[in-house]
C-alpha cells in the first residue's frame, strides 16, 4: 500500500478553501524545497541547526513533494525549486546534489547545488555550466569547525571566491543568515550590503526573511536594507504578519519570492512568540517528546485537533499584511510566481 504523504482532515479543507484558494494565483512557484532521501544524511551529525526540524519528515524524496502538492493545494500548479537537506559535513553531499540533478533533468524542476565552503571556485562553475544548476544553497554548520555559532559569519560559509562565480553567471544564492541576533544582527546586515554592493549580479535571497520569526528579530534591519535593489527575500516557515508588512513596506513586492521549506511545513501547528523567542504549538503526542525542546509546546487534544499545517499558517499571515498594505493581484502573483520566474 501506498504511503499516505500528508493527511488532509476537514479542518484543512475548509482552510484552505475559506482563506486559500482565492488569495493564491493558479500557477505557483516554490522557491524553497528540501528534497532527499534519509540515506544521505550521516547517523551521527554535527550542525548548529534547531532539532525540531527534523521531526516531520526523515525524507522527502521527488514524489513525496509532488503529492503534498496536489494534496495541501488543489486546483493549483506548483513548481518547486530544489536542493539537498545536507547541513552535517559527514553528510553524503554527491550523492544528495546527484539525486537532485537527477529530479530536476527528469520533471524539469530548476535546482540549486548544496555547497561546502572549501569548494573551489572551478567546481561551482561546473556545476553552474555543466551540470545546470541555478545556483547555490549554503548553510553555517559547513563552516570550519573550529568557529563558534556566535562567532560565525555569512563569509564563512558563502566565501568570496563563489560569490564571485556567482556574480560572473548571474546565479541564485539562497543564504540562511547566521548568528542568534538573526535579521537585526549588525554584522549580517553589514555582510549582507557588501554581498549587495559588490556582487550585484548576484540573486541573493536571503531566506524566512533572515529567521526574523518575531517582531523582535528585526530591529532597524529594514531601514538599513531599504537602500538595496538587487536582495531578495523569501519567507519561508515565517508566520509573522508584522515582519511581513515591514518587508512589504521596505522591500516592495518585485523582491519578495513565496518559499515553503517543505517537508518541515507539513508539521500541523501555530505560531506564537514569547519575550522574542518563537514557539511552535503542536498536537500532544504527534512529534514525539518535545518536553525538552524550547521551541516546541503541546497543547490539549482538542485543541490540537483545531491545528492544521504550517504552511498554511505562513500563507494566511501573509494574506493578512497583503491585505492590510493593499497589495493588488498583480502583485500576489509577481510574489508567488512571477519574481521567481523572472530570476530563474
């Protein structure tokens, strides 16, 4: 018997169907997908990356997505943009990029190559050239070992020497800024407007709006981005319709891409912050012990039974500041789709 990928239940439906599917355009670009199969990520794994993640999904192989798809947005085409979930060095990086080759040359889905730091700038254009990648996806716990989370930096992990491939062969950098002062962190910020300035070919998407999860991630971050032209941001597992109006306002809709991170969007939950700090509120029993997890929070079974997906509550918050900045239909659909193909 087949799996069953994603439950729909009642709830989801009417969702999706009362605050859903009217806001969202037929044709759908995802610029923010993992796919991978288990068997490429190493058993015993070092990364400066939250736990919670991990509980959804062990895999998401090519099919897997393409059923959430159909399942979580009837009546809809989406397209996603694909990359590995390799964040531990002891992960199998040739064969997660290889598989990922593979998906986008079979179902004509563009992809993005998972980069090490210690690559060299001749293999990224390789990749670029021959094999048809539309960029890079890079992550802080592939940096050199021996920098702390608090003392890494976006150079780090997205060196100069593929920046400048990068800028040679207008490509995509999709960068998971670093640090826990996230979006408003002075460095980021400072990294992020070198990256603007002196790589401007670069597509530069900084994705969940640089983890700005809650109001207070943000700071005076958007003031000082307000100068850019070139950065783009996606907003990806982001539920938070205050960062979204601010970005909206600072950014304007030509630069806004819609990203899921799926498979972590298939979690059913809400978001609420707390003194800063996000928490996801989850079914009691459906992810197994997050007793020991400050990030997760179970709530009674029958309001559990009251949360629907992850996603969709990313979606709805952005309809929210949507609504309330008047974007026009023109702009939802440059958002979910047509910036996303404009930079592909």
């Amino acid at each position: 018997m087949k799996k069953q990928v994603v439950e729909i239940k009642d709830i989801d439906k009417q969702y999706y169907e009362s605050e859903l599917k009217d806001f969202l355009p037929k044709e759908i670009i995802d610029i923010h997908t993992h796919v991978y199969y288990a068997k490429f990520r190493a058993e015993k794994r070092e990364s400066h990356n939250v736990t919670w993640t991990q509980l959804v999904a062990k895999e998401n192989p090519i099919e897997d997505i393409k059923e959430t798809y159909k399942a979580m947005f009837p009546g809809k085409n989406v397209t996603p943009v694909i990359f590995s979930n390799l964040s531990s060095k002891n992960d199998d990086f040739e064969k997660g990029n290889n598989y990922i080759k593979e998906c986008s040359e079979k179902h004509n889905y563009p992809a993005l190559y998972f980069a090490r730091p210690t690559e060299s700038a001749k293999k990224i254009e390789e990749k670029l050239i021959k094999e048809n990648f539309s960029g890079l996806k890079v992550y802080l716990s592939l940096s050199d070992a021996s920098i702390s989370s608090e003392d890494i930096t976006i150079f780090d992990f997205l060196p100069h020497h593929q920046l400048e491939v990068l800028n040679k062969h207008n490509a995509i950098a999709m960068l998971h800024i670093p640090r826990s002062g996230r979006l408003k962190d002075p460095i980021n910020l400072e990294q992020m407007l070198i990256i603007e300035e002196r790589y401007p070919k670069v597509k530069l998407i900084i994705a969940h709006i640089g983890r700005a999860y809650c109001t207070e991630d943000m700071g005076d971050a958007f003031e000082r981005l307000s100068v850019t032209e070139n950065m783009l941001f996606d907003f990806s597992a982001n539920t938070n319709e205050h960062v979204f109006e601010e970005l909206i306002k600072r950014v304007g809709p030509k630069r806004i891409l819609f990203g899921s991170d799926l498979p972590i969007t298939r979690m059913r939950m809400r978001r609420e912050c707390e003194n800063g700090k996000y928490i996801n509120i989850v079914p009691p029993g459906l992810y197994g012990d997050t007793s020991k997890d400050p990030n997760m929070r179970e709530v009674t079974p029958e309001e559990g039974e009251k949360l629907s997906f992850f996603l969709y509550e990313e979606i709805a918050a952005f309809k929210r500041a949507a609504k309330k900045l008047n974007l026009t239909r023109q702009d939802i659909e440059d958002i979910f789709y047509n910036n996303a193909k404009r930079i592909l």
